[in-house]
C-alpha cells in the first residue's frame, strides 16, 4: 500500500435483487486528499459511499481502510473502525430525532473521548463553528431540513475521522449555509484526512482536488 493512501477500493459491486448499483468500482484516496463525486441521480453514489463507510457490505470486490481489509474482521472491529476512522454525512441526515442537536454530534465522542462532559463540549464546539449554537438543545426532530443537515456534518467531524464521506451535504442549504458547512469539512484535508462528497453543486464539486464523474453503477474514464 502507498504510504499516502487512506482508502482503497478495487472492483466494488452491490447488487440489489435485480439492480446491479454500483458494477466494479475501482478508486483510491490519499491523505489530505478532497475528492468530489458527481453523476446522475440513481448511478449508485450512494450505495457506493455506503460500502466506502462500511454501512453496506460489498457484494463482490475489495475495500482497504489505513491498509486493513474491514470484511476479513469481526463486527466490533468494524464498528471500531467505523466510530474511530470514518464520519459519515447522511443524504438524509439521519440524526436521533429525540435527541438533541449537541447530543446528536456528542453521541459518536462519549466513548471515545471517555466522558459526556467532554464529549458535550466536542459538540459545543462543533456546533457554534456551524452556527448552530442557539438551536444546541432542540430536539432534532424540530429542526428544519437545513439546520438537521449541518448538526449531521457536525457529527460526523466529532471524532476527527482519517476518512470524511459526505452525501449530498449542502443539499438543503442556502449558499452561506453550504460555504460554512463546506469550509468545515475541507478542513479535515488540512491535517492530513480525506474527504469523498457527493454533490449536484458544480461550485462544491470544483473545489475538491479531483471529480470523479459516475454513470450506471461505474466511475467513468476522464
Ligand atoms: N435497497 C435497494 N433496493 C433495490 N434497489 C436499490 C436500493 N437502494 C438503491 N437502489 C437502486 O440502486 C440504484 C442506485 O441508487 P443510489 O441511491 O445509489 O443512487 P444515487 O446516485 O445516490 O442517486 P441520488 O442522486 O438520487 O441520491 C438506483 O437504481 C436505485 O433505485
Ligand atoms: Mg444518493
């Protein structure tokens, strides 16, 4: 494995009863490293990113993460991979919706950072970055679609991931809603983390490093 190489797919492929999602995906990503993914609605972005994050388990091909294969170990290791390497933006934010904004992004910390306390102020912090300070203690549910969806980019920066995968994270804001919530995930690539977005906005996807441009279930050829 390169050195520089944080993540590494070879020939990825999810089937889903009759629908072939993603066909024999290749791609790798380095550190520091900001990749954009664009492509048509229903060309398996999702579903990619979603074996990427180690939510949905290939159905044929290989995934390394920081150079270990996460489907050769046991499910707690992947769960350890998953709180300690990755954070994961939703497309549809899936947040707790009877928690609370901070409790949200504090949730993945408190065990890391092993204490609410500190796990609360990790969120504090996050929150205020987002501007979301005064709606800290709304329950999720009441948030509007916007505010839920930068309380899940908080979330997934809480435990400063090696791996950022981001889908569709400024799908429902305004445009200095998008620039913060932007700013914050590109600042993972400062200290050495890669992000992965998927995005329809052609101004988010112009400032990664690198498009990778979907069609069908495959990454196309530039
Ligand atoms: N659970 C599922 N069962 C069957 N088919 C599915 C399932 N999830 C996704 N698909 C299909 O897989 C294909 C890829 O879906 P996916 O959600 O990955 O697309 P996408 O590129 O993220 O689209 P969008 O831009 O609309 O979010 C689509 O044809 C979709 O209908
Ligand atoms: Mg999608």
């Amino acid at each position: 494995m390169n050195e520089a190489e944080v993540l590494r797919a070879e020939g990825l492929t999810r089937v889903l009863g009759e629908v072939t999602a993603v066909a024999g995906v290749s791609l790798t990503i380095a550190a520091g490293e900001w990749v954009s993914l664009v492509g048509p609605s229903g060309c398996g972005k999702t579903t990619l990113l979603q074996m990427l994050g180690l939510l949905d388990r290939p159905t044929a091909g290989q995934l390394r993460l920081a150079g270990v294969d996460p489907w050769k170990g046991t499910v707690s290791a992947r769960t350890l991979l998953r709180r300690e390497r990755i954070g994961f933006v939703f497309q549809g934010n899936n947040l707790i919706e009877y928690l609370t904004a901070r409790e949200n992004v504090a949730l993945p910390a408190w065990r890391l950072l092993g204490s609410r306390g500190a796990a609360l102020a990790a969120a504090d912090g996050l929150l205020d970055r987002l501007g979301l300070s005064a709606r800290a203690d709304t329950r999720a549910a009441l948030l509007s679609m916007g505010e839920g969806q930068r309380v899940a980019s908080a979330r997934a920066l809480v435990n400063r991931p090696q791996v950022v995968l981001a889908d569709e994270p400024t799908g429902n804001l305004d445009k200095a809603s998008g620039e913060i919530v932007m700013a914050a995930l590109g600042e993972v690539c400062v200290t050495g983390s890669a992000l992965l977005v998927v995005t329809h906005d052609v101004g988010v996807a112009a400032r990664a490093n690198r498009t990778l441009t979907m069609s069908d279930g495959r990454i196309l050829d530039r």
